[in-house]
C-alpha cells in the first residue's frame, strides 16, 4: 500500500539515497558528466534538512519502505513542484502519480490555483499524463529542462 506523508527527521539519508539513484541510473543519460556531478552534489542528506525548514517535503512509503519524494515550495507568488524522485526499482507503481496529487491538493487548500515546474526530460511525458502543459524550455546550469504548469 503506498501511503504519502510528511518528511521527518531520519529520513533524509533515505531520500538523498533514492534521489541520487535517479540521478545517477536515469536523469545522467540526458546531461553531462558536469551536470550529474552538480545534481549529485546537490542532493545531500543536508540539503533535504536545510529544505525541510523552508518546504513542504513529502514522502511517499510503499508497504513501509520509503521509496520517493517530492517537495512543495510555497515561498515563491506561484508555488513550485521541486526534486520529485522515485527509487527506480519502483516505477510504474503509481506512486509518482500519489506524491503530485498529495502535492497539488495541499497546494489548492493553501489558496494556490496551480503549480509550476521544471520537468527533466525523462519526466516530461509523466508529468503531462498528470495533465500538466508545457511553458517553455529553459536551459541552466543542469541541461535542458521545460517548464510546465498545471492549473488546479
Ligand atoms: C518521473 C517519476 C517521478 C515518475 O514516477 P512513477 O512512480 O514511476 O510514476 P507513476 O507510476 O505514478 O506514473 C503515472 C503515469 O505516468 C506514466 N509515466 C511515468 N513515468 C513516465 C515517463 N517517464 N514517461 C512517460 N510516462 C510515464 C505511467 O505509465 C503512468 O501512466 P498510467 O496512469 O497511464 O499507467 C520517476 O520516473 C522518477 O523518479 N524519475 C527520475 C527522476 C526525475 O526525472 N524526476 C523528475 C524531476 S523534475
């Protein structure tokens, strides 16, 4: 059963591990050395720490196992989808799918009427499927990404 909850304290090990998994076996085929190098970096178990103060991190559990995650930022005027990973051995489940809807719902009780992204290539046609529309392509320091948004 997959259950979507809160990120605590304990599991950033979990998400950084599961993060850089993506990173490393799927979104390296789309961009550079350079470019895997920066993401990997990024994704720290500190880093899920620092953005746990500021975001809203959710985690997605299958059968008791942490197995994805994604992040809400509601600083920004339109509020931004971020770092959304699912371990690999675990695609296909629905459980990316889960993670957005938990997402996007907190998103509307907070006012929001849509949420904006910026898909990696692989995900783009995942995130269509959940119904949201490409913006543009915007090139930065890790590849080509498009931005999408949805309309709640
Ligand atoms: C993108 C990602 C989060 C999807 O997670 P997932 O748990 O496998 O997705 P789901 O099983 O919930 O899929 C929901 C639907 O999208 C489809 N889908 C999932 N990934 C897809 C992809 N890469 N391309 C096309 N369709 C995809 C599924 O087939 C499913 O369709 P269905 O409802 O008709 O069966 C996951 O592949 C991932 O972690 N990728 C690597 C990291 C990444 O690029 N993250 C996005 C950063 S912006």
């Amino acid at each position: 059963m997959i259950k979507i909850r809160k990120f605590k304290k304990g599991d950033e090990r979990k998400l950084s591990y599961l993060s850089r998994k993506c990173i490393v076996l799927i979104n390296s085929k789309d961009i550079t050395k350079k470019q895997t190098v920066i993401l990997y970096k990024h994704f720290t178990p500190g880093q899920f720490i620092k953005d746990s103060k500021r975001f809203n991190i959710y985690v997605a559990e299958l059968n008791g196992k942490v197995v994805g995650t994604a992040t809400l930022d509601l600083t920004l005027n339109d509020n931004w989808g971020r770092a959304v990973f699912v371990n690999p051995n675990y695609h296909g489940k629905g459980i990316g799918r889960e993670l957005m809807n938990r997402l996007e719902s907190d998103a509307k009780k907070w006012g929001f009427r849509s949420v904006s992204l910026k898909a990696s290539p692989f995900a783009v046609n995942f995130y269509k499927k959940l119904g949201y529309k490409k913006i543009k392509e915007i090139v930065g320091d890790v590849g080509s990404m498009t931005l999408m948004k949805k309309q709640l």
